[in-house]
C-alpha cells in the first residue's frame, strides 16, 4: 500500500538550544549499500546474506519491489536480510506498478535492471519523487535501445520496456552515481562491453558491489577534466556474465554520521565517537571538508568489510573557519551538503560553495530550502545558482519548512545546538525514509529534540 503524502504533514520536532554530545554511537546502515545489496541479490545465482541492513522505508521500498518480482527475501530481522536469488533472468512481471516511494536511488538503479527485462515495468513514487528529474537515466536507456517513457518534462512515473540491449560508450554530462550504476546495470544485459565516463569521481558502491557478487567492473583513469582539477574516470562492463551469491555486512551510513560530525564540530565540549562507519573514498567529502574549516576528526579501528573500508570516527569540538570548497570535493559530499551548511552558519567568517548545482535537483532544492530556513533564523545565506554563500554568525530560534526532505530536518535539528532559541521544524515524516530512530539517537547523543504530532 502506498503511504499517504498527508502523513509528511503531522510530524514536527520541536528543538531546544544548546548542549553538547557524548558518548559512542553507532548510525543506520548505509542507504545506497542496502539498497544495492537487495538488487544484486536479486539477480545473483544462491542464497545472499546481508547484515546490517538499513530499514528505513526507502530501503525498505526497494526490497518489497523485488518481493513483488517473484524474490523470495526473509527479513529484515534486526537488520538481517536473506535474499533467494533468482539468477539474472528470473524475474518475474509484477502485478502492477513498482512503488519505491521517496528513492531516487532505488527508481535510477531499477531503471538499469528494468531495461533488460523482458516484461514492461512503471516506476512510481512519492509526491516529492515524482519532482525529480529521470531523464539523466532515460536517455542513455533509450540509447541502448529501451523504450522509455516519462511523465511531462521527465518525470516520473516511468514506464519502461525492455529487450534485447545495446552496448554503448557513454558520457555523463554530470557527475551522478545513479546515473553510471543505471548504465552499469543495463550493460550487464547488452551485447558487448558498455562504458560509462564519469566527468568527476562519484560513489562506486556499485562496481565494489559487482565485483563481490563476482562480476568483472573495469576502471580506468581518464584525462583530467577542463578546469584541471578532477580526472575523468571510465568504467567498464561486459554484458552476459553472472552474480554469485555472496554474504555483505552494510557499514554505518556516512551521511547519517554526517549529522553527528556536524553537530559535535559546532556544539562547545562534544567529544563523540561514530562506529564503523563507511570511509569510502567516494563518500568522505564530509570529513576532508569538515576538516578544512579546522575541525578535530580522528579515524581508528580502520578495516574493510565486504570490499567497503570503515573506521571509527571521534569527533572533537573546536571552532571552524569559513573556507571557500574545493570543486573537487563536492560530489564527494553531494548529500551532506544541508548540514554542511549549518557548519559554514556556525564558522567564523565566509563559506562558498560553487559547483553543486546538482542540489537543485534532490528530494528538494536544498539550495534554496536551506538558504530560506537559515536566513529565517538569523544567518546571512546567499543562494547562487549552483551553491552558496555562508556568512557565519548567530542563529536564531524560529520555525523552518523542510519540503518534505528529511536531510533538510535532521540539518535544521542539528542548528538547534547554536542557536539562541527554540527551533521547530516542520514536515519530518520523511526522516523516516534514511534515518529509522534518529530522534532517540539524537536524543542519547545530547540534542535536545522532541517529537510532536500536529
């Protein structure tokens, strides 16, 4: 059943100022990990074994689509998932549309697996999915020879029939992980090798993923990128192999983290520790950003787990610094930016983001949602059309909308420890969809957040 987009408006925190954060904690599993755990183990050939597994509804949608496909999948059982492969060709045609919900990621990625299908399948989503643009995946779909149609200006939904595929050598116009995972999965049902540029580095928890599962990925280092800072990065697949089965342990999610690095970064006398989180190089923009502006991050415990490397995290509080971001680093930290810029709010002096246009296109304009809600308590925040400028000071208490984004609440959640009075933010249902249990670890952590029903 699909939920209701009512729901998103009967949940406020409420967050009172000040305190400082303690103890050791660990987050949900990764997002993008789960979700791709669900999908490969889907197609791979025996029984997958999955721990750690995120359950928050975005997630979740994934694994009920797959269920709705013929999948047999026990669980989650305190995040154990245990997935009956089907092998690349077992899919069945569900009975009607294939509801993800809010996640952009899982309706991209299915999008590849879909175009090798040889049964039609529509995509939907939630009222905040069905914003976000689809054509960046359609259109390299399209060129592999997948009939793709989109509701007005490429929104979903998004009907898709599949057939026989054609490899093909694609370049990304923008960096985007969906996009090349999208391209990545539909190759491995082309004839030949299909290719993907990718301007700029992006997340490469799907090659990782493949290769675990079995099936050859190759990188390639390209040429480096106009403005002389990124390389280019090929990737490579061959399509007709098969996924073996495979047990995968799901690290704590870096984004999910990313609120407690910010928060103890900006509240006097926090000392926290963050376990076994994902450190991919792909995904720590966060912590070299973070530590750009001056704040006191230490890694320990490092290791890999499942071909991901992870690290304990223990963040000091000291004061930051405005700092212009490098380019370079920001599809590194694509989805941490909301928070991020309550860290640049709480700085001393001036932070520039440029080149993050794609925030334009999330769950929300999350430029722009964050630039309303900061200057609504007090912060001097400039949106530009493919950043920010941050002038540091001292928040305000006062009321902000989140647009239904829940990175844009936990953000705003987050501001509340700088912030001279109480903060309430609005529309928070769709915390749920990232960050099962955020308020109560919050809460433990040493924020000061309650939860109303309105």
């Amino acid at each position: 059943m699909q939920p209701s987009n009512s729901a998103s408006q009967l949940l406020r925190y409420v967050v009172r100022p000040g305190g400082q954060l303690s103890g050791a904690i660990r987050v949900p599993g990764d997002k993008s990990i789960s979700h791709r755990s669900i999908m490969l183990g889907s197609i791979a050939e025996g029984t997958t074994e999955v721990y750690g597994f995120l359950e928050g509804e975005d997630a979740l949608a994934t694994l009920e689509a797959f269920r709705s496909m013929g999948v047999q999948i026990e669980g989650p059982n305190d995040g154990v998932v245990k997935i009956q492969g089907v092998g690349l060709h077992g899919l069945k045609e569900p009975e009607g549309e294939l509801y993800v919900g809010n996640a952009g990621t899982a309706m991209r990625l299915l999008a590849g697996l879909m175009a090798g299908q040889k049964f039609p399948v529509t995509l939907t989503g939630d009222r905040s999915l069905s914003r976000r643009p689809m054509n960046r995946v359609a259109n390299p779909l399209r060129e592999m020879g997948v009939n793709v149609d989109t509701a007005e200006d490429g929104r979903p939904p998004m009907a898709i029939q599949g057939g026989q595929l054609s490899a093909i050598h694609y370049d990304m116009p923008m960096a985007s992980a969906q996009v090349k995972s999208c391209v990545l999965l539909a190759g491995i049902y082309a004839g030949g090798k299909t290719s993907v540029v990718e301007p700029a580095p992006t997340r490469d928890h799907t090659e990782r993923m493949l290769r675990g599962f079995g099936y050859d990925v190759v990188t390639e280092a390209g040429e480096a990128s106009s403005k002389g800072k990124n390389k280019s990065k090929k990737v490579s697949i061959v399509g007709g192999g098969k996924l073996s089965a495979i047990s995968i342990d799901v690290p704590a999610d870096i984004s999910s983290a990313a609120f407690f690095m910010v928060a103890a970064s900006i509240s006097p006398g926090s000392d926290i520790t963050l376990q076994h989180v994902g450190i991919n190089p792909t995904r720590d923009g966060i912590i070299n950003i973070l530590k750009l502006m001056g704040a006191d991050i230490t890694l320990s415990n490092q290791s890999e787990v499942g071909g991901e490397p992870v690290a304990d995290i223990r963040v000091r509080y000291v004061p930051l610094h405005g700092i212009n971001i490098p380019e370079e680093l920001v599809p590194l930290a694509i989805d941490e930016f909301p928070v991020l810029f309550v860290a640049a709010a709480c700085a001393e002096g001036t932070t520039v983001l440029t080149g993050a246009e794609e925030l334009r296109v999330k769950e929300s304009d999350r430029i722009q949602v964050m630039a309303d809600g900061l200057q609504s308590l007090g912060v001097d925040a400039e949106p530009t059309p493919d950043g920010m400028i941050v002038k540091g000071g001292q928040l305000t208490g006062g009321e902000v909308e989140t647009h239904d984004d829940h990175r844009i609440a936990m953000s705003f959640t987050v501001a509340a420890l700088r912030a001279s009075g109480p903060i309430v933010v609005n529309n928070c249902a769709h915390v749920a969809t990232s960050f099962p249990g955020f308020v109560q670890l919050a809460q433990k952590s040493g924020i000061k957040v309650e939860e109303e029903l309105v």
